[in-house]
C-alpha cells in the first residue's frame, strides 16, 4: 500500500537524486484565485466611535474594565484580553488604583507600554479606594493620581473618576479644586464620579460656573436587575447637564452572561457569592427573556443584556470585565445589536 508523506524507516535521499526529484517537480503555483482573501487593515469596529460627553474623547460604545486583572485572571490572560479587545476596535479601558490593590495597573501599564498604544487608548481610571491613598481629600489625591501614572506608565489620565463610595464626607469644593490643579497640570484631561447624590452633582455644577472644572462622566452601577438603583432624581440632573453614562456591573458580576444558572455547593467564592444572589425565580425569569430574545437575533445573553443597556438615556458606553478573549467577541456582538420596543419590554418585564 501506498503512503503519501515520508516513510521514517527509509534511508535519507542523496543530494543528486534530491535534486534531480526537484527539478521534476513543476514550479510553485499562486493561491488558487478562490483562496480566502486575509483580512488586513484597521478593525470593523475601529469606525464605531460615541461622543464621551464633553470630555472631548471619543470612545468605542464598551469600555473594557480590569476590575479582573491581577486577582480572577493573570498577566499574560489580561493582556490577551485587552488585545482581542483593540482588535475588535475597542479603544477605552477603564481601572481603579484598588483594583487588587493597584496591580490592575500594573499590568495595563505593561500592556500600553508593549504594545504602544498609549495614545490610541482612552483611559478611565477610579480613585479613592487604595489603602495607602483612601479618600477623596487634597492631599491624598494627588497621591493616588502620581501613584496611578505610575503604575501606568504614563503621563496623563483622560477620565479620572472621584470615588465618593469610598469617601463619602470631603469637601465637593476641596476635591474640585484638587482636581483643577491635576487638569492644569496635564496629568487629568476631564472628570468622571461614581457615589454622588443628586444633590452633590447640583452643587458641583455651581462650583463649575465659578471655575471648577466639569464633571462630565457619571458611573452607576446600572443593569437591567439594577436598573431601579439609577434613581429618577440622579437620571434628571445627568440629563439637564449634559452627562453621560458608563454604567459598572453591566453583567451583575456576570450573571447576565447566563452561563450560571444553579446554585453551587460547599463554600463560596467572592464571585460565587455574588452569582448566588442572583440565583431566584426573578434572575431566572431574566435569564429567560434574555434567552428568547438572543435566540431571536442569534447572539448570546450577554450582547442582549449589553444591547439593553445601550438603548437607555444617556448610557453611552458600559464598563464590562472579561475573563477571557471569547468572552469579549460576546460582548461587542451587543454594540451592534438594536432591540426593539417589544424585545426591551418583554427584557425588563422579566426582570421585575
């Protein structure tokens, strides 16, 4: 019997007769015209840009979170992540210096810097939740910011986001004027919050008609079970001026992605324990309405809970974390996706 390939067991050719075999050979043709053409060039989704806002960048409509990087996923998986986020055409990628105590940073910072894409990159970073720079007050925020260019490896920051969570009792005036001299310094390009009533916003934009500088970014913990949370007060002053929205917890730690659908046994992890809160009859009456609606389109559960969230008012870009590359192709399937007024109904009627 015959063999295509080389038979081991045989002795090597002479060089005359390797040879001669190839000069009987005729000579190597070009792909075959039907050959697959290689996608070259700049990403689809490298052409699908919003508006953040007044803060004069423009920003892929989902921001990559690296809550993850450093604690549930290792070096060299972030950085796998954060790469098949650009190559979709992601462009903003969002931290917090207590983010596994500052080593999400870190290893952003590795990725910028290998890669080269500082300048091709918005950057969102959290402040005011590290151990060695708590709070929001004068002194401890300059520090928190140098300690996140640091880590970062570089010069500016282009959102940075005031923690008030963290530090509910600073002065709004002290912080502001902190945050101008951080402005004026080129090291902050514009302001987000997260943890601000109503009320903090109202008198922050006082502050700004006296020369503070704006807050244009507001991030909520925001998502189709928590959608509740982004209270009427809260969404009316956002709108009247002109913020938008980066809502955090897209996915309730993941829960929206569906791929936990029962209750696990033994001890629970952190995330564990957060995925179990989730697991009643209104999380899964969620998850089913989700399932419907992406069998309907042909996506998964989690680019419909993401399509949910960008048909809200104001919501321009959510923060979503990720845990491995192919969880990030799920996501940006939901940029693309436009769910009708029955499919939106139908998703947060479940959800009540």
């Amino acid at each position: 019997m015959a063999y295509f390939g080389v038979d081991s067991t045989l002795p090597p050719a002479s060089p005359d007769a390797a040879a001669g075999a190839a000069a009987s050979q005729p000579a190597a043709r070009g792909p075959h015209p039907s050959a697959p053409i290689p996608v070259q060039g700049p990403a689809v989704g490298s052409g699908v840009r919003v508006a953040l806002g007044e803060s004069g960048a423009e920003v892929f409509p989902l921001i990559l979170g690296g809550a993850e990087f450093g604690w549930n996923v290792d070096l060299e998986s972030s950085h796998a992540i954060l790469d098949a986020y650009t190559e979709l055409g992601g462009n903003a990628v969002h931290t917090a210096d207590s983010y596994s105590s500052g080593r999400s940073e870190h290893i952003i910072g590795q990725w910028l810097q290998s890669r080269g894409l500082r300048d091709d990159i918005v950057l969102a970073v959290r402040v005011g939740g590290h151990a060695d720079n708590p709070g929001l007050g004068p002194v401890n925020l300059v520090r928190a910011v140098e300690a996140s260019l640091t880590r970062l490896r570089t010069d500016r920051i282009d959102v940075l986001y005031l923690d008030a969570t963290a530090d509910p009792g600073s002065s709004l005036e002290d912080t502001l004027a902190t945050a101008e001299w951080l402005v004026e310094a080129g090291k902050v390009r514009a302001l987000g919050v997260i943890g601000y009533t109503a009320a903090q916003l109202v008198e922050a934009r006082i502050l700004a008609s006296a020369g503070y500088p704006r807050i244009t970014v507001l991030d909520v913990p925001f998502n189709v079970l928590r959608r509740h949370e982004f209270d009427a007060d809260l969404r009316l002053v956002a709108g009247a001026q002109g913020m938008v929205v980066t809502p955090s917890h897209a996915l309730e730690h993941g829960f929206l992605a569906g791929r936990q659908r029962s209750k696990l046994r033994g001890a629970l992890s952190v995330r564990g324990a957060q995925l179990a809160a989730n697991l009643n009859r209104r999380g899964s009456r969620t998850l089913r309405a989700l399932d419907a609606v992406g069998a309907e389109l042909g996506v998964p559960d989690a680019a419909v809970a993401m399509a949910w969230l960008l048909a809200q008012k104001l919501v321009v870009a959510p923060i979503v974390n990720a845990y491995a590359p192919q969880h990030v192709e799920e996501l940006v399937q939901g940029v693309g996706v436009r769910l009708s007024r029955a499919q939106l109904s139908d998703i947060a009627r479940a959800s009540e």
